[in-house]
C-alpha cells in the first residue's frame, strides 16, 4: 500500500530546476556504480527533461563514463522508430545524439514483430544484456505519471497489473492511444535499486495525492510500485506537488 516504502519527495520551484537535479542523480547513481551502470528510462515530457540536462551531468563524470551504460525502455509504443509516439525514436533524436552511449547497449523492441512477439523478443534482449539474469535488477528507473495514476503502460483496474511472471508484457488495449504497447512489470519495477517518479504540472495534483496520502483500498498503478530494497524518490514541481500535505523537501531555485 502506498507510503509502506520509505520515499523520498522533493519539489522543485519549476521543471528546470527539477530537470537539473534529475540529471545529476542519473550522473552520482552512474558513479556510483563503479562500472556498468543500467538506466530504465520512460517517455513523454521525460525526454524533453532529460534532453536538456543530462548530456552536460553526464559529461562532469568524463566522456567516457556513458561508454558503461546499458539503456532500455520502461515502455514502448508498437511504431516505427521514426514514428513521433516512439520512445526510442524521441530519445535517439534529442538525446544519444549528445551522449556517448554504445549502440549495442541500448535495449530497444522490435517493432516489426507482433505485440506478443516484441514482449517476448524484448525480454529475451534485456535477460541477454542483464548476463542471463531472468530478472533484471535495474541500478535506476525514471518513471512518469498520468492524470489516471499509469505509469509505464500499466493502467488502472488492467488484468497487467496481477502479472507476477512476465517481465515484459505486452497491451493491445491501451486506454491511452496508440493501443498496442509493450511494457515492464510490476516485478521488474519493484526490483529496481532506485526508481525516481517524475511529474509536473497541476494536472497532476489531484492524482500525486491519492498516491502519495491515499490508502486506497484497489491502489493505482504508481501506487503499487514499492521496491523490495531498493530506494524511491519523487520528484516533483511545484504545480504537481500543490495538493500535498505530506512532509516533502522543497528545493530552492538553484
């Protein structure tokens, strides 16, 4: 239930800010991993975020630092890469662009195949770049939020939110179009060494505090995301974080 792990919220003054911050996260986890570092990354106003602050973090660890990352997608819509509603394509455009990461370590799906098959063919790819682990335990994981309380294509009241085997699964009843996704579980997302939820603006208000102060009895998807040992953070503006009456850290501009 929500508030069972212990969390981490911090708001910012505005998304720059907050987009700063989240860079040098990213940059002090890579560090600190002492070598290979692996990065879930999620789409949406996260690249545009992510875009602008975290080719210039990255580089104060050295340029070669990216060269031992391994990235994948917490979720995927099933279009070509050139496709706007690409993930990859959206992050391979504004972000590796500036960023040294090596081509063979960016995990991405096949989006040629069936939905099933992409799942199918995604996992098999992550377990490959995992070394065989059958469940990858990311060292970071930058998760969005939707006015509904989804996060990755895991939606509300979804029969993909029981799912206990997979780590990957695949939609072709998206609420939010376009329909056919694929996407992370809950397992691998509760696996994680870190996750960080990312969200701004007011529309999100109303939805950060049923997650955040609620204890509801058939939680929303960001609610159910509690790493097993890893840690959890929030990370917010000031418009997101307007309806919170929980104890956060508020940020002052930088």
């Amino acid at each position: 239930m929500p508030g069972f792990v212990p969390r981490h919220i911090s708001v910012f003054p505005s998304p720059q800010e907050l987009g700063s911050s989240l860079a040098q996260l990213v940059a002090q986890r890579a560090a600190e991993s002492g070598g290979r570092f692996s990065l879930g990354l999620s789409g949406g106003s996260l690249v545009r975020i992510l875009s602008q602050e975290l080719p210039e973090a990255a580089a104060l660890s050295g340029p070669a630092a990216p060269a031992r990352w391994v990235l994948a997608f917490c979720d995927e819509r099933l279009v070509p890469v050139e496709d706007p509603e690409s993930t990859y394509g959206s992050y391979k455009t504004h972000l590796l662009s500036k960023i040294s990461i090596p081509e063979k370590q960016v995990v991405i799906i096949n989006p040629s195949l069936p939905v099933e098959e992409a799942a199918s063919d995604y996992a098999e790819k992550l377990k490959e770049a995992f070394q065989g682990e059958n469940m990858p335990v990311f060292d970071l994981l930058i998760l969005g939020i939707g006015p509904d309380g989804h996060t990755c294509s895991l939606f509300p009241d979804h029969p993909l939110l029981q799912e206990k085997e997979k780590i990957v699964a695949s939609i072709s009843d998206s609420p939010k179009p376009p329909p056919e996704r694929i996407t992370l579980t809950l397992p691998v997302l509760n696996a994680a060494r870190t996750v960080v939820f990312v969200a701004t603006g007011e529309s999100k208000a109303a939805i950060l505090k049923r997650i955040l102060e609620g204890d509801e009895e058939n939680p929303l998807p960001a609610a159910l995301v509690q790493p097993h040992t890893g840690k959890l953070h929030w990370f917010l503006d000031e418009s997101a974080a307007k309806e919170l009456t929980v104890p956060f850290e508020k940020h002052s501009i930088l």
